[in-house]
C-alpha cells in the first residue's frame, strides 16, 4: 500500500505493475522450484528468505523513484 501512495504519474504507475508482476513470477517459479526439486527442509529455508523479497523489491522501487525525482529536477 505505501508503494501505491506514491504512485504520481502514468509511468511510475507502469513501472509499479512490472515490479509486481515480476515479484509474484519470481514467488511462483520459486515454490514450484522448492516443491518439485527440493527436499522438505529447504522448502523451509525457500519460504524464510521468501518473506525478505518484497522488502528488497520496494526498496529497490522507491530507490528508482528517488533517482528518477532527482533526475528530473536537476533538469529545471
């Protein structure tokens, strides 16, 4: 949700879907991964590093919001 208030035009808007969507392809691959071709244990430790992902994503996210704000105001 605080990705989504910060969401200020069309493009960052674009750039938030493709971020998402890439977080849940990556979630996906990794449980079917963790299912198919791995023991039960690391099932476990899949899951562990798991709920860390969406933290790096949006950091990442509003680290390029930050470097795209600062690039369009350096413009001016």
């Amino acid at each position: 949700m605080l990705v989504l208030a910060i969401i200020r035009d069309v493009e960052d808007a674009l750039c938030c879907i493709w971020v998402i969507l890439a977080s849940i392809l990556t979630i996906a691959l990794g449980i079917i991964y963790a299912i198919f071709y791995k023991s039960t244990s690391e099932i476990a430790w899949y899951f562990k590093i798991l709920a860390l992902d969406p933290i790096f994503i949006f950091n990442a996210y509003g680290a390029y919001l930050v470097l795209k704000r600062n690039n369009t105001t350096h413009k001016k």
